[in-house]
C-alpha cells in the first residue's frame, strides 16, 4: 500500500493506519518484528523521523512495544476488562509509575493508565485493557 503524500492526514497517521491495519489483519502478529525504521522509510517513501512518529503512535495505543536497539514488535492484544463507573466519578488518564506498569504488567513505553476516583476510592486500570461503561442515569 503506498500513501497518498498529497492528502491532507499527516504521512505519519497515515502510515500508524496502514501498519494498525497489518496488525489487525495479523499479517503482523504478537511477538513478530517490524521492520527497521530505515525499511520502512524506503517501503513507504517516506523519512525517518515520519516512521518513529507513526510507530510512536501505536506504542501509544499499545499495540507495539520499542526496544532500544533491537526494534519494535507486535504486542498481544489483551480482552478488554468492562468496569462499570457508577454515580459521581472523576476519570482521568496519565502515564503509569514504574511500579504500576509492573504490577498492572505494562510494556516498558506507551500504555497509560485510567485512573477512577469513585466514592473516595481510587482505582488504577491499564487503559489498553480497560472499557469504562457509563450506566444511563
């Protein structure tokens, strides 16, 4: 698939969508890696810097996991957890503590956490993980 450098959608969002959709498909599946970020430049015709933008996309929405001098690969995409949030609650989403991404087993970069505070109580959710339901009031 070649992007459209003429379009309006940024190259990079452009590219996150084309590499999302392999994933989807799993024409690249958990545990297999992508191809270096010069390959993918050439692939794609498109520079460098465009490829860590598209890649730091996913690894944002945690679908890829980069390690520093070895390269990116494809995570394994977890049942989502439906917690339901009843009466008053304040939701908010941050980046974790290393001992949240240890205890919540969190790639190295990219998953946030939701955090619910609810009846004074606080809970913390891997946000790749989690789907917040909202009962109708």
């Amino acid at each position: 698939m070649t992007l459209d450098h003429t379009a309006d959608r940024p190259l990079f969002k452009q590219l996150a969508d084309v590499l999302r959709q392999k994933i989807r498909d799993r024409a690249l599946a958990p545990g297999d890696k992508l191809p270096s970020l010069h390959r993918l430049a050439a692939e794609y015709g498109v520079s460098v810097a465009t490829v860590e933008d598209a890649l730091a996309e996913l690894r944002g929405e945690g679908l890829i996991e980069s390690r520093k001098g070895v390269g990116s690969f494809v995570l394994e995409q977890a049942d989502r957890q439906t917690v339901t949030v009843e009466g008053p609650a304040v939701v908010r989403a941050r980046m974790p503590t290393p001992d949240e991404r240890r205890d919540l087993g969190l790639p190295a970069q990219g998953v946030p956490v939701l955090v619910v505070e609810e009846d004074g109580q606080e809970r913390v959710l891997p946000a790749n993980r989690t789907r917040l339901e909202i009962p109708p009031r």
